[in-house]
C-alpha cells in the first residue's frame, strides 16, 4: 500500500500532524502543570477549611473525642483524603489511616510553612503535604496527601489531550485524503497517459487544475503529448510520401530497363531515349537522397554553420543570376529591390542556399508571363533584415500554411509526379534560416500572390553608395 504516492503523503501528513501534537502536547502540560498542582492545593485548603468548620462546630455541639473521630474518619471514607485529627500540641488523636495514632506531629502553621489565605501548606519528612486551616478550636484538622497525588495532578488532563489528539488525528487524515487527492490524481492520469503512449497511442491529454507545480506539469505533459503526436504523424508522412517519391523514378527506371533487356526497345533512338529518361530519374533520385541527407544533417547540428559577414545585396543577386536560364524558360519577369550595406553573420554558401531554393519554388508556381520579385528591408531597430521572395499566380489556402515548410507537403495533392524538385527545398530552408537565428514565414492572397518571408539578424549595417532602384531582370 506504501508504494503508492498517495498513501506515503497522507504517513507523512499524519506523521507530521502527530509529532506536532505531541510537541504541543508537552508545551501544555509544562505550562499547566504548576497550575493543576496549585489548583489541586487550592481545592484541598477549601476541603481542609470545610471539615475544620465542621470539627468546631461539632465541639461546641459538645460532641466527644469519640464522636468526632468517627466523624473525620466518615469524611476521609467518602472524600478519600487522609484526615489527621490533632490537639493543640500536635498530638495524634485520630490519623485515618491508622500510622500517627498517640504520636506527636510537628504543625503546619508552626514550621514556617507556606500560607495561603487561611490555610499552611507544609511537606512532611515522609514526602506527605499537610494542609491544616487556621482555627480557633480545641483539635487542628490536617489533610495528609502523598506528594506524588499533588506533583502528578497535571495527569489529569490526559484524557482531554488523547481525545484532542484522537479527533485532530482523524480530521487531519480526512484532510489529507482530500489534499493528496489533488496532489496525487494528475500524477496518476499522467502515469496512465504514459503508459498509453508507450503502446503508440499518442492523442493523450489530461485536464489541467490550476496554475501550481502539478498544474503546470499537467500542461506541459500535454504539449509533450502534442509534439510527440505531431512527431509520430510527420514521420509517418514523411515515409509515405519518401515511399512515393521513391516509388515512381524506381518504377520507369525498372520499366525501361525491362523493356531494354527484353528486346522492346530497338533501334539507336529508342535505346537513347529509354537511357535518357532512366538518367534523368536516376538524377531525380540521387537529388531527392542528397536532400534529405542535407536536411538530416542540418536539423541534427552536423554541419557546423559559418560565422562569416556575409553581402546579403550581393548574394542575393548572385542567385538571381543562376536563375535567369530558369526565367527565361518559363517566360517569368524577375526583379529585385536590394542595397548593397547590410551584412548577416553566417554562412554564405547555405544562406545561398536558401534564396536560390525559395527562387525555384517562385518560378515553379508562376505561371508564364506571371512575376517574381525579390525585395530586402534592412532595419537598425530591431537589427535585422527581411528578404521577401514574390510570385504572382499561386495561392496557398489559409489552413496549408503552417505545413508549407514540412517535407514532401504538396498543396496540390492531386500534382503527381511533381513539376520537378524534391519537395524538400522549402523544409531545408526553415532549418538553415533557424540555424542563423532568423525565422521564415509564408503568406498568400488569391489575388496577388505567394510570399515567403525570410528574416535574419544582421551582423552590420553600413550606409550604401546611392544606386538606382529598382534593379529589374526581364526572362
């Protein structure tokens, strides 16, 4: 039962609760201990005055010795007190309980005892209190009590104290229960969605109560839950669509080849062509496995990344300038808005990487006779730069967006095979944009057209000789 965390909560509460009690328990009894033995005196000297009230009377009544020792020993029977009867010389002539009969006995008021009120207070050499009122009588009442009946007073509140602790140990177990409760139920839930997810079912989620340690660890469980989720339908994507990539350039290659080894194919032309075409899907293939040995490189921090100044204005007219030939064939208008001055920290190679990859999914979703435009803003607060990259003719619907960077993420799913590409230029440049410190977003409007938004911090930025603007390439 103890192995669960519910149940070593509420032995520590209670543990706690009753060594508290007991330490509270003891400051009680030490502080009231001096008080039980003064009350205790206190009520013995009103008892004392009592029964000497009584013997005086009695001896005015002109009741005998006899008499009034059956008298004191009927008050000693019912209020179990030890009564001493004694003349005014301190001679014994009646003791209850038969010890001091005919001895002689110093009193209490004679012996510097303590008074109170009307009433000594003295300790006899035989460890007895003798508590005797003041009286003018013939015989002097004594109450005889063991010292230990007065010292051990305060064990009369025992009882009231064992029942305090009794009744303070059930309400707190009660309220432990309810506390560990809260403390211990989303612990469990967790442990159980746990479990869950270790047999592959990952949509878990438990409910969040409050904003407490356990609130908070509820709610990152959950965003746990939701990016091992997100992981497990990515990787799942990502075979299947690596599957289906795959799967068409291995199938023509296959069918060509076939086709070559059983004699369909004849003639020089024709073997040109089936070659031709098996290259080209062999190259497909190739392109597609280098791109995502690049792209597991990068997000696993195996390339080391430059930290070079690098000519954001120059760079970014060197891979406009690859791209011309690709323009040129898809009869797109290009053109740029960028001033030399603002340098990035980084890698020149993989930061060329990233415009040339975002300038060939431009002009692969432009249609003829559409535009791609390249604008570069560079701001001294924050100290950063955003390159957009425009084309017109595309849209992207509003609920595709946040996937357009993921690999092999087809808007059209109906495009198959691809209008070239890998499907994974746009997924490469998230993870290298990341790796400088910037960020990349995408929008789209079906009137205007497709944006890709890349912003990165700038290293410096320097004031540029005027130049005119804008620099315009025409394909």
């Amino acid at each position: 039962m103890f192995k669960s965390l519910r149940w070593r909560l509420i032995g520590s509460y209670v543990l706690i609760i009753f060594v508290c009690l007991m330490v509270a328990g003891g400051a009680v009894v030490l502080v009231l201990r001096d008080f039980q033995q003064r009350a205790r005196l206190d009520a013995l000297g009103y008892q004392s005055v009592f029964i000497s009230f009584q013997v005086g009377m009695l001896e005015q009544n002109g009741a005998s010795l006899p008499a009034l020792s059956w008298f004191v020993r009927r008050l000693s029977d019912n209020t179990g007190v030890r009564i001493i009867l004694t003349d005014r010389d301190g001679t014994v002539l009646e003791d209850t309980d038969r010890n001091l009969d005919g001895q002689r006995i110093p009193l209490p008021g004679r012996q510097g005892a303590e008074r109170r009120g009307g009433t000594y207070y003295a300790v006899s050499d035989r460890g007895l209190f003798l508590i005797a009122p003041r009286s003018d009588s013939s015989y002097v009442v004594i109450l005889a009590v063991p010292q230990a009946d007065v010292v051990g007073a305060w064990l009369g509140l025992l009882p009231s104290l064992a029942i305090a602790a009794a009744v303070s140990l059930v309400v707190s177990v009660l309220l432990a229960l309810f506390l560990t409760r809260s403390i211990a139920r989303p612990l469990v839930q967790m442990t159980r969605a746990s479990e869950e997810m270790a047999r592959g079912r990952y949509d878990q989620s438990i409910p969040v109560r409050g904003r407490d340690e356990v609130g908070r660890l509820a709610a990152a469980f959950n965003d746990m839950a939701r990016q091992v989720a997100t992981s497990d339908r990515t990787m799942r994507d990502f075979l299947a669509n690596v599957s289906h990539e795959l799967k068409t350039p291995l199938t023509s290659i296959q069918g060509f080849s076939q086709a070559m080894l059983d004699g369909t194919v004849v003639g020089a032309e024709e073997h040109q062509r089936a070659a031709g075409i098996i290259n080209q899907e062999a190259n497909r293939m190739r392109g597609l496995v280098e791109d995502l040995l690049t792209l597991s490189k990068i997000e696993s921090g195996q390339i080391a990344m430059g930290d070079d100044p690098v000519d954001l204005d120059g760079l970014l007219r060197e891979a406009i300038s690859r791209a011309d030939w690709q323009a040129e064939a898809s009869n797109v208008r290009v053109t740029v808005d960028s001033r030399p001055g603002a340098l990035v920290r980084g890698d020149a190679h993989w930061l060329a990487q990233v415009f040339s990859n975002l300038l060939d999914n431009a002009l692969r979703h432009t249609p003829p006779g559409g535009r791609v435009w390249v604008r570069a803003q560079a701001r001294a607060e924050p100290l950063e730069v955003s390159v957009a990259v425009h084309n017109t003719g595309s849209y992207i619907p509003r609920e595709d967006l946040p996937r357009v960077f993921e690999r092999f993420f087809q808007v059209d799913r109906s495009r198959s095979p691809r209008t070239g590409g890998s499907g994974l230029g746009l997924a490469i440049v998230r993870e290298i944009v990341q790796a400088h410190g910037g960020s990349v977003e995408a929008t789209s409007d079906p009137s205007s057209g497709t944006t890709f938004s890349v912003r990165l911090p700038l290293h410096s930025l320097q004031e540029p000789a005027p130049l005119p603007f804008p620099t315009t390439r025409v394909a």
